[in-house]
C-alpha cells in the first residue's frame, strides 16, 4: 500500500512532534531536579569558597554543620537565597537535559 503526500507530510510532522515532546519534558526534568538540589548546591559551594578564607580564630563565624549553613543563608539573605544563581543554572540544565533525554 502506497502512502500519498499528505499520509507522508503527516506522518513526517507526528514524528517531528513526538521528538519536541521528549526535548520539552527533558528539559523540564531536568531543571525540576536541579531547582530541588539547588539549595544543597548553594551550600555546597558556600562551604567550600568560606574554608579557603577561614582561619582558625575566625572558625566560630562560619557555620559548622549543615542545619547551621542553611540557617545562616536564611538568615541573611531570606528563604529565597537558597537559590540564588538557579536561574543560570537552570539555563544550562535545559538543553543539556532535554538532549540527554533525546
């Protein structure tokens, strides 16, 4: 059985779809994921620029534990602080996730 042009030019536009579906939602998943980690990343990096800086009659200013990190992070700059950088984060995150996910 002969497909005609039009079955062709449909089909041709299904396939193209079904590939901007799995793109869109593996972009999504992606920046859902990393949106959820970011504030253990904001931590993360947090303690690791503050150990460089730090001395040893200087240590009590610093947060020792992670309850104390996220409670200083709050405490200056709010709840949202957390994830402070996201966005560019996430603008990374998309493409490599929707492409991953391809």
């Amino acid at each position: 059985m002969t497909k005609t042009k039009d079955e062709k030019s449909q089909e041709r536009k299904n396939r193209a779809m079904e590939a901007l579906k799995h793109l869109f939602c593996g972009g999504v998943a992606g920046s859902a994921a990393k949106t959820v980690t970011a504030p253990l990343s904001r931590l993360t990096i947090l303690y690791q620029v503050h150990s460089m800086v730090t001395t040893k009659e200087n240590r009590p200013k610093f947060a020792m534990s992670f309850g104390d990190g996220m409670k200083k992070i709050v405490d200056r700059g709010g709840v949202l602080s957390l994830w402070k950088g996201n966005g560019t984060s996430v603008l990374h995150r998309f493409p490599f996730s929707a492409i991953n996910f391809y």
